[in-house]
C-alpha cells in the first residue's frame, strides 16, 4: 500500500509557493528549494525517515547495515555554487594577471587604471544584456571584427584652472601648454613607482630561466662588472628579488651582461637577450619609466657593443623627460632626496661620452651647471668612494669635449702650427687631472688597485686621443717634413697607445679585469693596436719614434692575453683577438716585404715574391694599404672607430684590406 507524502516526510510544495512573489526592488525572488530530510533508503520505500539523537544514519539504515545517504538538494547547491564561485574566482585572477602582463609589455597604463572609466562610463547591466541578445540574434555577416589600432592619446587630466598668479612667470613652453590644454602627454612625466606585480609577471616566472641559475648571474655581476663599473652604483639593489620587483628591464639586463661573461652560457645569453630587446622596444614610445630603467639601458650600452649607442641616447632622453639634469640644483638647496638623482645624471655624462668619443660622434649632454660644478657635488655627505671614481671620468671627458669642439670635426682638416699652441694646453691639463684624481682613488676589496691604476690607464687613453689629431688628413706622400711640434705630438700618441698596451699586459688588476670592463676600455686598448699597426706601416723610422718588430711583439702579447680570458663564446675580447690576428699576419707580409725576405703565403694561399712589391703605391695594388690610409684612420676626434670595430658579429676585422 502507497504512502502519501505526508507520511514519507516529503513537503510538498503550497499553492502559493508556486506563484513568484516580488522583493521590494520589483524583481522577482528566487524559487524556493524543498527540502528532503528523508534519505535514500528511506524514500525508495517510501517510509518514515527517523534520525535518533546523535545518530549519523537513520534506524531503518542501521538495521539494515547499509550506509544512509541523505539526498539534500539545498546543500547540493551550496557546495556547487562555493566551488564555481572559487573557480570563478581563480580565473579572473588568471586573467588579469594575463592582461596587467600585456598592458606591460605594449607599454600601456596598468590595469586599475581602466576601472574608474568602466565603471563611470560603461553600460548598465540591462543595456548590456539587450546589446547581448541583439548581437546573438544578427547575422554573423552583419557583426565587423574590431581591428586594432592606435589610437593618439589626448586624455585631459581632471586638475584646477591655469593659476594667473602663479609665482613661476617664466616656466618652460610646453607647460604653459600643458597648462591650458591639460593633456597629459605634453606634461614631464613622473618618476613612475613600480608595479607591485613585476616578480610575479617577469620571465623568469615565466620559466624562461631558472631562479637558480638567475641568482647565479646576479650575484657574479654584483661581484665583478658592478665592482668595475665605479664601485657598484649602477646596481644599487642588493638581491635579485629586489632587481625583479623594481624593474624586470633592470634585471633583464644585468642577467643578459653576466650571462655573456660567462663561458658556456651562450643559451642562456639568447634567451635573457632576446627578453632584454624586447622590453627595450616595447618601452621605447611609453611615457612611464623608473630610475632603475634608466640604469638598464646604461648597464645594456656599456656592455653590450651592438646597443651601446641606441641605449645610451634613449637613456639620456628618458632622463631628461624625469628631470635629472636638475636634479643638482635640488640638492645643493638641500633637498637631499635628489642625491640618487643628481649621481645618476653624471653616470649618463660618462656614458653618453664614452660613445660620441668611440663612434666619433658630438655628445649629446652638454657641460651644464651640474657637469661643471661636480666639486660641489663631492661636498654631499652621501658621497661614496664610487661617486669620485664616477666623477674623475667626468672631468675628464670635460677636457676631452672641450678639444673636441675646438679641433672640429672636419677629417680632411689637418691641424695647423697654431694649434699645437692650444694642443699643448689640453696635454698640460691631461697631466694635472691625473695628478689630482689619481691619489684621490681609493683601492676596493673587490677589484684592488684597478680604481687608482684605471685613472693611470685612461690617463694614456686621453693622451693617445688628444695627440692622434696631429695626424689626422696627413700622409707621407703630401707631408715631406714634419714640423717639431707635430713631431712631438705624434710621438706622444705613440707612446700613449703603447703605455696603454703594456699597462694591460703588465699591471695584475687591470690584466685581471680586462673581461669585465665596459666596452670603452676594450675600444681603446684595441684601436691603440690598430694606431701602432697603421703607423708602423705608413710612417717609417724617420719621421716617428717607432719600432715595427716592438709594435709587432706587443701586439702579439695582446692576442694572447685575449685568447686566454674566461669569458662567453660572443664576448667581444673573442672577436678582437681574431681581428689583431689578421691583422698582425698582414702586417708580417708586409714586413717580409719591405725586407726583401723570402716569399710570403698570403692569406689566400698565393705566394708572392716579396723583392717585387716594395709598398707605397705598389702595395696598394697588391692588397696592401696606400700610404695615407692613417687619414682613414684618424677620423672626427683623432680617430674614426665605426659600429664595425664594435659589433662582435663582425668575426674578421679587414682594416688593412683594401
């Protein structure tokens, strides 16, 4: 005999439970949901449920010994909605995290900047849904795709009226258009605070590398480049988690130049490479940048010989959008806060200048109030051992720009006999640097004596580049005699590019360091090679103080002291040993030559007498250099180095090949 639902326990539902009733907004409320209390057992039979107190089963289950299952549909859909709602709530994490990595690398604002105009601007839910059906119930042939695009930014910024008393009455012209039309690209930018998401988002979350190996990196960077590079003020932060959170650009580069330093890291060095151009072309139109980027892009152009002048000059750029080049008005009003800033200018001075003198190229920082008044800045209290190694460069390149633009940069102009006059100035001015910065350089536990030997070291640097001008547009088919002060002058340039040969084959810590060292140093120490191979050959004994077989010699020993370094596969020591070796076997050919000696097999393998080919002119036509190819080489500030001498994917340096 059936039961009725009364006696299963089953509620059935009232009439007026079926009729949706309304909530005081309008809508209407949620369906009730019955509630079984009888369990499985219990209603297949459709009997009585009964629970005794403190019994997880019903009687009827215990006494049949089977496991008493309640069928409760409300926390059925309690569970199931607590587990969509945390699913839910996973993705949405997932994809913001996907877009504030996006909007990251297309250099867009961050992701919360986007909520205040959704929500004020964005349609109403019910509008929403209506657009919905409408877009679900067209025809796909109807409905466009959306293309990308970029759109001109000229969002106003909600800001007061122009104040007519403002006390500044001469500000600079783009503010008074920012101003009055209050467009937020027209004004300076901010020095920006980084995201807190950058560990979470970079590529090594991403598993681009491992943590283990980047750590590795950071810390042989910390330890030998950083130390090199004026005592570690580069890289102020003291751990890779640091790095990571400030700037992932910051910290791209850093593992790009360690991994690079390293042998056998050459697939490491593509990867962190390749990350490292990429963020640098995805933040070379935005407008928000840190300190720390600017650090970036200064560790990438002094290390990284294919970017160095790219970096340095968007580098300095960025800097001045932030307002560092006022940065020392600042702190010598007392605002010590500026400090960092004011550093970081004079570090973008030296770099900025070591590659206008490399490349031949006029800088682009100018001797302003700061550069000028750097004596000012060593009064700070917060001056560190690294800022006067800093600085010493900087007076330094003073004395340099400053002949630069005095000699011009016209390569067919030979200087005339008045300007050695002024030429023997700079040199006197050369001496007095390195007597005063020299004792001021303080010896470091990490890199020893390099600090006080690296001011003796671009002491000779200087010398050989001021001096080379005395033979730039000569040759010695249009100058038969040379005058005693371009004599003089020459001379010095010889042994200033020796001086700078032997100093890296003799002195310990600066041979120890010649990995580590910024590409600057690797310029000078090869194009002193490259001088004292040309003049070798264009000059004979007559007019200069120079003997080939010492030139030859030392040259040697710079070859192998850059086959013997430890360092990455595409280090650029490994490419200027191959390229002085090329040279040097020219250089032999022409030697046996200009000696009569026995025949010579060419590079080519073709045997030529060398009786036959005297040189000069006739070298020429056998492949060796006319006589005046020192004016190729002397170029815009005494010399004219390209991007060929500094590009390591250039493995043969032909410069003897005509």
């Amino acid at each position: 005999m059936k039961r009725s639902s009364q006696d299963a326990d089953l509620e059935a539902p009232r009439p007026h439970e079926r009729r949706p009733s309304l909530v005081p907004d309008g809508r209407p409320a949620p369906p009730k949901i019955s509630k079984a209390r009888a369990c499985a057992e219990c209603k297949r039979h459709k009997i009585r449920c009964e629970f005794k107190s403190g019994e997880a089963s019903c009687t009827k289950c215990i006494r049949s010994g089977i496991k008493c299952v309640v069928n409760d549909f409300s926390q059925k859909f309690v569970d199931d909605d607590v587990m969509w709602k945390s699913q839910a709530s996973a993705t949405i994490q997932q994809l913001q995290a996907a877009v504030s990595h996006l909007l990251h690398q297309g250099g867009l604002p961050d992701l919360s900047t986007f909520i205040s105009g959704d929500t004020q601007n964005g349609p109403s839910p019910v509008a929403s849904q209506s657009e919905r059906r409408f877009s679900s119930e067209a025809s796909p042939t109807d409905v466009k795709p959306r293309e990308p695009g970029i759109v001109m930014d000229v969002t106003r910024e909600p800001s007061q009226e122009p104040d007519l008393q403002d006390r500044e009455l001469v500000p600079a012209p783009m503010r008074s258009l920012y101003e009055v039309t209050k467009l937020r690209n027209l004004r300076n930018n901010p020095i920006e605070q980084p995201k807190l998401t950058l560990l979470e988002e970079d590529f090594i979350s991403r598993g681009l590398i491992s943590l283990h190996e980047a750590e590795e990196l950071f810390a042989y960077f910390s330890r030998t480049m950083n130390q090199l590079l004026w005592g570690g003020i580069v890289l102020v932060h003291r751990d890779l988690t640091s790095v990571r959170r400030a700037s992932t650009l910051l910290s791209a580069a850093v593992l790009t130049v360690a991994a690079l330093h390293i042998p056998n890291r050459t697939e490491t060095l593509n990867r962190c490479y390749n990350e490292y151009v990429s963020l640098v072309s995805s933040m070379s139109l935005t407008r928000a940048h840190t300190l720390d980027d600017i650090r970036a892009l200064c560790v990438g152009a002094f290390w990284l010989s294919e970017l160095s002048w790219k970096l340095s000059g968007h580098a300095v750029r960025i800097a001045t959008e932030l307002g560092l080049h006022q940065s020392y008005h600042k702190l010598m009003r007392g605002h010590n806060d500026q400090y960092e800033r004011a550093q970081l200018w004079y570090l973008l001075y030296v770099c900025d200048h070591h590659f206008s003198i490399a490349y031949g190229r006029p800088p682009v920082i100018h001797e302003d109030a700061a550069i000028k008044n750097y004596e000012s800045f060593l009064q700070s209290p917060m001056v560190v051992p690294g800022d006067i190694r800093l600085l010493a460069q900087v007076a330094l390149f003073m004395i340099l720009t400053e002949a630069y633009r005095t000699f011009g940069t016209d390569t067919e102009q030979a200087l005339t006999e008045e300007d050695f006059g002024q030429l023997r100035v700079y040199n006197v001015a050369i001496d007095q640097w390195r007597l005063l910065w020299q004792p001021r350089s303080a010896d470091s536990p990490y890199v020893r004596t390099y600090p006080s030997k690296g001011v003796v070291l671009h002491y000779h640097f200087a010398k050989f580049q001021l001096n080379s001008l005395s033979l730039r547009a000569l040759s010695p088919t249009n100058t038969p005699v040379f005058s005693m002060d371009r004599k003089e002058s020459a001379n010095i340039a010889i042994s200033s590019a020796m001086a700078c040969l032997n100093m890296v084959l003799e002195e310990p810590d600066i041979r120890d360091a010649i990995v580590g060292v910024p590409i600057f140093t690797h310029t000078m120490v090869t194009f002193s090679a490259v001088f004292l191979l040309k003049v070798a050959i264009n000059w004979n004994s007559a007019y200069l103080s120079l003997d080939g077989r010492q030139v030859r010699r030392l040259v040697e020993r710079v070859i192998e002291l850059l086959n013997c370094v430890s360092a990455g596969e595409r280090h650029l020591t490994r490419h200027i040993a191959r390229g002085l070796g090329k040279m040097l076997e020219r250089f032999d050919s022409w030697d046996a030559w200009q000696a009569g000696g026995p025949p010579v097999v060419a590079s080519g393998g073709v045997e030529r007498p060398g009786s036959d080919v005297p040189g000069g002119a006739n070298a020429m036509a056998q492949g060796f250099p006319p006589p005046d190819l020192i004016y190729d080489m002397v170029g815009t500030y005494g010399f004219g180095l390209d991007e060929n001498l500094l590009d390591p994917s250039m493995a043969s340096f032909e410069f003897l090949a005509q």
